[in-house]
C-alpha cells in the first residue's frame, strides 16, 4: 500500500474541518452585527415614541390654560402626520376637578413601531 494514498484524505478532511469553523465564526458575528442594528433601530424608535409623549403633554397643558376656568381635564389622544406614531393623555385633576390647580398629573403616552415611551407631569 502506498503511503502517500492516505494523506491525500487527511488534507480534504482539514480543509471541511477549517470551512467550517470559518463558517460558525461569520455567522456567529452576523448574528452579533444583526442584534446590534436591531438595538440601535429600537433606540432611535425610543426618542421618536419620546417625542410623542411630549408633544401630547404640550397639547394637554395648552388645553388646560386656553380653557378660562381650567375644568378641561379631558383625556385624549391623536397622531402626528401620516405616519404610525401617536401619544394617548391622561389628566388626573386634583379632587375639586379644575386642572389648573396644583395635584394635577399628566400621563403621556407615546407609541412609534411598537415602541412606547411614557412621560408623568405633576404640578
């Protein structure tokens, strides 16, 4: 038997062996490159939900002042242009229901792609 004949399949059989660790390391790395994008894309989605918040409490506190005798504790919500982000307001006024008093809390409630973001007023 010649000798050379089997050291020709120990080279093929290192050659799968090092294929394929190569391949476990590029997709354990674009495994680790795809959470990371997602994270990053969740985060941006975050100060857009943010924003949503504050506007609906921006809204909710120019409700509140433009109404003479401040008993428009109305909750409501809405959206922001065409797109799929929108906030929710809730208004606690304190027991005598005039908002304009201190003991109001305002909730607000943001929403982009899933996201969601809450922001509490007191005064």
């Amino acid at each position: 038997m010649n000798i050379n004949n089997k050291k020709r399949g120990v080279s093929l059989y290192l050659v799968i062996i090092i294929m394929s660790v190569l391949l476990a390391v590029i997709f354990g790395l674009s495994t680790v490159i795809i959470g990371g994008a997602k994270i990053v894309a969740d985060v941006s989605y975050g100060v857009i939900a943010f924003y949503a918040a504050d506007t609906g409490v921006e809204k909710a506190l120019y409700n509140i002042q433009t109404i003479e005798d401040g008993t428009n504790c109305d909750n409501f919500s809405g959206s922001l242009g065409e797109d799929d982000y929108g906030y929710t307001v809730t208004i606690n006024p304190p027991l005598n229901g005039i908002c304009l008093d201190s003991g109001t809390t305002i909730y607000s409630l943001g929403e982009y792609s899933g996201i969601k973001r809450r922001i509490e007023v007191s005064y």
